[in-house]
C-alpha cells in the first residue's frame, strides 16, 4: 500500500470519528501502537497528538481521553519537569536572585522555558520584556498556555527556537540585561549548559549583564551504599558473570534522601564554572584526594549553584531538604572498601556535556 494510500485510509477514519472526541483519542491510540497503516512516523505521530488535542477540547473531563493523551504527550517531554517545579528550595534561589538582579525597563532572556515559571518569576520581579525560547513544540504550547493564564502574556514571550538559533533585532529588540537559565542535570553539565553559557553571554547580553545562576560546582565525597553489591554481578547460580560489568553503566542515580547511602568524607569541588564569565569552559581534568571518616564502598556527587551572591542551591546527600535532583554514586570498581583513615584518589574529567568520576586508594 503507498503511503498516499494510507493517508487516504487515515482521513476517512479521522473524519468518521469528527464529533465524537473519545472515537478521536482511540483514535491516536491505535495510530501510536502501530495498528494502523500511516504515512512516515514523525507525521503519524504528529497527527495523533493533534487528535488528542482535538478531543481533549471537546471533552476535556473525559478521564479516558485525559489517559489517552497524557500517555501520547508525555512521550518527547522529560517527566523531570514534573518534579522539578516542586522543588521549593530551588525555586526560592531563582526567585531571589532574579528579585535581586531586575530593575524596571529590563529585558531578561531565558533559556529553556519549561513551564515558564522562571519567566513568569521574572515578569513578577518587574522586567518589561522576557523572552524566552524552548525547542519543544509540545512544552512551548503548555508553557503559553500557563503564562496566558497567570496574565503576563503582555510581557512575557515564547520563542519556539534552539538557543543557537536566536538573533538580535528579529527574536530579541536587543541585547538582554538579565539572562537566566535551568538547564542543569544531575552532574551539573549535561544538558548543555557549558555550551549554551558561551554561546548566549557573548552574543545575546549587555555587557554586565547579570547571569542566573553565574556559577557552578560539580560537588563530591566519599560514601558507602549498602546496596552498592547489588550494582556489580559476579557469581550467579554457580557461574562467573563478573566479565559483563564492562557493559553495566558507572554510576548510579539516587534520590539524595535514599537511607541506604551514608558520607563518609568532608565534601570538596571537584569542578567549578562561573557561568558569569561565559567562557570559554575548555574539557578539563582534575584529582582530589579525600580520606574517609568512615566505611567507604564509593563516591557520590552532587551539584551546588550559586543564582546570585547571596543566594545557592545544593542538594547535598542526606541533609533532609529533598531535591528534584539526584545524587550519582559511583561504586569503587574493584568492590573495595575503604576504612577510616584510609586517602581516595578521586579523578575527575569532563567534556563539553559529560563527566567521568573515578577513584583508588592513594
């Protein structure tokens, strides 16, 4: 069948389905299993979301249509963004330090709109224009979405565009005073924030221009995690496996409140990034060594960023606070454990968005 065909067969479902919004959504299901013949996959996939839309506007109690929909528009959007937003302490750092840094008249640029909370945080603080871009369709939509209802779609406008591909004098009237930014991962660096910072700072801001957060620091220390044995195969049901630990990944994420995981050393940077100065942030290498103050059967790391002199946000291990974050723990490869006492060599790396950690006794 030729894809003019199944184009064809789609339409004719898709218009006997037109007035009934749950025959819509079962609709885009099928289309998302596969169970019906459609053209290349990026348009099917398109076209099923805009029937989920369509249904979810004609009937949007329909707890069937909503599951539909959730399910097919979750697909290309992080579920990070759903924790992330809740997390009071790093959304008390940004608030104050965009507080701090907008004066009346500011033109404040943001990376990454997310749910435009930043935005709308900076609109709140007294910025006469934000603007703020986000290269997924289906994020910018929502985003516009929650800024039209909160009443600062007057001030606050989403570009649907990469970073990269921002110009002054067609997305932006001109050089931002502020820039803010949240494009963080759990080893600080992997979304592109290294990337993004020597791109936007030169290019798209005021010279001085304040820049949220202006710095960075990939944070460890030794730790011990009683399910750390559980991460590294070695004899099972009478045979050696360990050989398949080449293929098992590194590190490990943990929720920074997991019991299982302990310190057991002072903490120290081990990478630090003033964002401010917008690089260039050249792939390093660096080593520390950490003596243990207790059992230690690897290291965990975490991130600390400082949105302004006066404010930070870490999500240091077992401090109680919770974070939208994870801590990585990196298991010692040789299944070791360091005593009290004992000095770690803890070698770090990093490219333009990753970070190796690895670690021996001295």
């Amino acid at each position: 069948m030729s894809q003019r065909q199944d184009a064809e067969d789609w339409d004719a479902l898709i218009k006997a389905a037109r007035g009934e919004p749950l025959a819509l959504a079962r609709l885009a299901d099928r289309m998302a299993d596969r169970e019906l013949p459609k053209a290349p996959v990026d348009a099917g996939t398109e076209k099923a979301r805009a029937l989920c839309y369509s249904a979810i506007a004609e009937a949007p109690n329909d707890p069937e249509i909503a599951a539909i929909a959730a399910n097919l528009l979750s697909e290309t959007v992080p579920q990070w963004h759903a924790t992330i937003i809740l997390d009071r302490a790093r959304n008390e750092a940004y608030d104050a330090a965009l507080q701090a840094a907008i004066k009346p008249g500011m033109r404040v640029l943001e990376v990454g709109a997310g749910t435009g909370l930043l935005a709308m945080m900076a609109a709140r603080a007294g910025a006469a224009e934000v603007i703020t871009c986000e290269a997924n369709p289906l994020i910018a939509e929502r985003a516009r979405v929650i800024i039209a209802a909160n009443g600062y779609a007057d001030r606050v406008r989403i570009i649907g565009k990469h970073s990269s591909e921002l110009r002054i004098g067609e997305d932006l009237a001109g050089p931002a005073d502020v820039f803010v930014s949240e494009i963080i991962s759990d080893a600080l660096i992997g979304e592109g924030m290294l990337l993004v910072t020597e791109d936007v700072v030169p290019r798209l801001l005021k010279p001085g221009a304040a820049v949220i957060p202006y710095r960075g620091s990939v944070r460890i220390a030794l730790a011990n995690y009683t399910a750390a044995g559980t991460m590294r195969m070695g004899e099972v049901d009478g045979f050696d496996v360990s050989a398949f630990n080449r293929l098992i990944a590194p590190s490990y994420a943990l929720p920074i409140e997991d019991p299982l995981l302990s310190l057991s050393s002072a903490a120290a940077d081990l990478f630090a990034f003033t964002f401010a100065d917008g690089g260039p942030f050249p792939a390093r290498r660096a080593q520390l060594t950490l003596r243990a103050k207790a059992p230690a059967n690897g290291v965990v790391q975490w991130v600390r960023i400082r949105t302004d002199a006066d404010s930070y946000y870490e999500n240091m291990p077992r401090t109680g606070e919770g974070s939208s974050w994870h801590a990585e723990f990196y298991p010692f490869f040789d299944n070791s454990v360091a005593q009290p006492g004992d000095d770690i060599v803890v070698h770090g790396s990093h490219g333009r968005t990753t970070l190796r950690i690895w670690a021996g006794k001295a």
